[in-house]
C-alpha cells in the first residue's frame, strides 16, 4: 500500500466540486427519482470521485494555484445554477403558500445569492458574519416552508408523528404499528399491510427519535429539528479550514436545489449530514472529540457502520490501525448506550424495525439506481445483494489511495455511499443529499498543498564566489 501524503491533491478540489453541484442536479431533475438525465449525472458524481482519489499529484509548480481558481469557477457557476432553480421551480411538493403566494420566499432566495456570491471573491464586505446571516435566511426560508407545508403526505412524517406521540405517553415505539397513508402496499414488502397498518414500528435509530423529539416538543413539528441540522452543518464545514474556501462548499450544501424538498418530507439524513460535518470538523479542530463525534454518527444510521474502516483514513500517525481501533471503541460505546436502552425493550421488535423491515421492502423501480435503470430498459431485475458488493471495491479504492485527511476520510464516505445506493433496491432524493454533504465535507477540510511538489526539492547549494 502506497503512503498518502499529508495534504490532500491539488486536483481534489475542482473534481469533489463537479461531484457535488453534478449530484444535486442529479436529485433536482426529477425529485431524486430515476430519470436519463438523472442516471448521467449521478454517473458524472461517481466518475469525479473516483478520480479525485486516484489520480496522481501534479507536478508543477502553480497546480495548486490553478486547481483552487478552477474549483471557484466551478462552486460559483454550480451557485449561479442552484440559485436559478430554487427561484424557478417550486422547492417542495405539498405547498400551499398564503395570500403572498411565493414572494416571501423568492425574496430569501435573492437575499441568500447576494450573500453567497460575496463569498466568492477575496474579500467580503460582510467579513465573518455573511455565513451566520446566510444560515439565518436558511432558517427564515425553512420557517415559511413549514408553515406552507405543515403536513406532507409521506409515511415518514405520519410515522415520526405516531412515534412521538406513542412517546409521549410511555409506549415503545419499536413495538407498535404505524398508520398506511396510501391506501395499497406498493411500498411495502409482502404481508407487512394488515387491516390498514403497516407492521412495523418505528424504523430509524434511537437518535434519530431523540433528535426529532426535540424538535417536536420545542416546535410542535420535529422537522425544526430538520432545519437545525441543516444550518448546524453548514456552520460546521465553515469552520473547518480558515478562509474563504470551507464557506463557500458550506453554501454550496446549503442552498443546493433540493435542500427544502428534504425538509419538506421529514427526511432524517439530515441529521447524519450534521453529524458528519461534526465529525470532520472535530477531525480538523478538536481531534480529541473525535470519538464522540464518530459514536454519534454510527447511532444515528444503522448503514454507517460500513464506514468503519475508513476512520484509520484520520489517524495518519506511525500506528494507525491502533489508534482507528481505539477509536472505534469508544464510539461503539458511546452508540451502544444510546442505542441499547430501547433495544432491550423488546429485542425483536427493535431488530424487525431497523433491519428486518429494510430486508423485506421490495424492489423499487422508480430508484435512481442502475439496478431501476436497467430493470427499466431490459425488464431484467438485478440481484438487491449489488449494493453491498459494489461497496467493497469503493471501500478498497478508499483506503489505498484516499489522502489521510479528514478531506480525504469525508471524500471515502461519500464515494463509499455513492456506490451502495447507485447499486440498491432503493435510492431517493434523501440519500443522495447526505452523499452532498459528505462532498461538500470533503470541499470544506480540503487541505491545500502549501508549496507544489517542485518547489519543496532544495536547490542544489551556489558555490561561494571568489572576491
């Protein structure tokens, strides 16, 4: 195995930014379900990031110079485009805006472009209060779209409502049944449909229950705790690196097309998105509370555990598989006592909901995956098991040519996931926006060479010369 250098590749930058803007287009052209426009630029994601791990360091001088210049043209025109999106189509689907219609919201949009493009050039008018202002029009722009749409019709927010309130009242929500929205078991493996209930109970981790919990008891909707962790998270890849660069990926998270269809639906990948971000930024500013941060992150999504290995990726000292080790044992610990306590309650059921449900859903043809793309064009419909083959040579790739940096980690994972969910059953508008995040992680902790390979060899010394 080759040793990675210290610093993240010149080339990195400009190739996680096509990633990045390339996948949120991939997820805004058809709400994250399957499309051809879709399928070719979630291939673009997959292509980039291959190639930000594998290709080499270059070799001249003003590399990192020019890669940085290209990876700003590429954030600013992805921003130009994000930004004509959220003001030209509508950013969720059950909306029912009030007696001023959209204005408010268009209002916001230009507010949050004004300050996203100050971000761009070498100097800001605003200095450090443009990203908390730009994450506090986030906020305003979340806070009119929960208002106009306070109860979308998705099981997944009628079944955080029946979890809390089953809560509430001292009921295990992992042995209970939740509510059928739609009327048929389209969605929903065989037998799991009995007399309008799906028998299931609440299917996310521990965590997830708590962090939405807050939100519903402090807001009365637990997607407040949604909108939170979005603007924790960009605050947090702000802050990873000094400068300008880690803000603008952090807008660039932020403000991507799809960032208020997500809240809209309640998904909770908003929540490993903040957590990863905390996790990266822990890895570049507090390396102490590393084991913290990764304990919360495994507890918050079963499927995180397939990251494990790629922690060794942020311990780049003479032993790292020793200090990955004990690492992950205190943040296995850390997930254990917050994930056990419901667990015990009733081990099966708890096991039904997170694993046992996930194994019975069926094959959904509407995916944005290549398993719908060629059940889609050849009627032939692929073993589900690909996902989890597809995972070990991007674990591999990862940790053979993937930078031991925390840019470098935040780049495996995405990849790492990127090729799980493009190889699955099921991939949606919610799995693709934490694989955002995580390249947007990567953008923000991407540690520039500090000197190019050329100038770092010493110049042969000048012989003194003769008075």
């Amino acid at each position: 195995m080759n040793t990675p250098s210290p610093e993240d590749r010149a080339l990195f930058a400009p190739l996680v930014a096509i990633a990045a803007v390339g996948l949120g287009y991939a997820i805004q052209v058809s709400n994250g379900n399957l499309h051809p426009v879709s399928v070719t630029w979630l291939t673009v994601a997959l292509v980039t990031s291959t190639l930000a791990l594998v290709l080499p360091a270059l070799q001249r001088e003003d590399a990192a110079r020019h890669a940085e210049r290209v990876a700003v043209l590429v954030l600013g025109a992805g921003l130009i485009w994000q930004f004509a999106q959220l003001a030209t189509t509508s950013p969720a689907m059950y909306l029912r805006p009030g007696r001023d219609g959209f204005q408010p919201f268009l209002m916001g949009i230009a507010a949050a472009a004004v300050l996203a493009g100050a971000g761009l050039g070498s100097g800001s008018w605003l200095g450090r209060w443009r990203l908390p202002l730009l994450v506090g029009v986030h906020l305003a722009l979340g806070y009119w779209l929960l208002r106009a749409s306070p109860r979308p019709h998705i099981d997944v927010f009628a079944w955080h409502v029946e979890a809390l309130q089953a809560l509430g009242r001292g009921v295990n929500p992992y042995a209970i049944t939740m509510p059928d929205i739609y009327g048929h078991d389209v969605f929903y493996g065989p037998g799991l449909l009995v007399n309008g209930r799906v028998q299931v109970g609440f299917p996310y981790p521990p965590l997830s229950l708590l962090i939405a919990g807050a939100g519903y008891v402090l807001g009365g909707d637990y997607r407040w705790a949604n909108l939170v962790a979005m603007g924790l998270a960009a605050l947090l890849m702000a802050h990873c690196r000094p400068g300008r660069w880690a803000a603008v990926a952090a807008a660039v998270f932020l403000f991507t097309p799809r960032t208020f269809f997500v809240l809209e639906q309640g998904w909770t990948d908003t929540y490993v998105a903040f957590l990863l971000a905390l996790t990266v930024w822990c890895a570049c500013r507090a390396p102490r509370m590393l084991p913290v941060a990764l304990g919360l992150l495994f507890a918050i999504k079963h499927y995180m555990v397939l990251a494990a290995p790629l922690v060794v990726l942020l311990h780049p000292g003479a032993s790292p598989w020793r200090a990955t080790v004990r690492t992950l044992l205190k943040a296995a610990a850390l997930a254990a006592i917050i994930t056990l306590p419901f667990a015990v309650l009733d081990p099966v059921a708890f096991y039904q909901d997170l694993i046992g449900f996930q194994l019975r859903q069926p094959f959904r043809i509407e995916s944005l995956s290549y398993l719908a793309w060629w059940n889609q064009r050849t009627g032939v419909r692929p073993p589900s098991l690909l996902g989890f083959v597809a995972v070990l040579p991007a674990l591999g790739l990862g940790l053979w040519r993937a930078p031991r940096t925390p840019a470098g980690f935040a780049l495996a994972v995405s990849l790492l996931f990127m090729a799980f969910f493009a190889f699955s059953k099921q991939a949606f508008c919610n799995y693709y926006y934490f694989i955002v995040a995580a390249l947007c992680c990567a953008l923000a902790a991407w540690n520039a060479p500090a000197q190019p390979l050329a100038a770092r060899t010493p110049a042969p010394a000048t012989p003194p010369t003769t008075p």
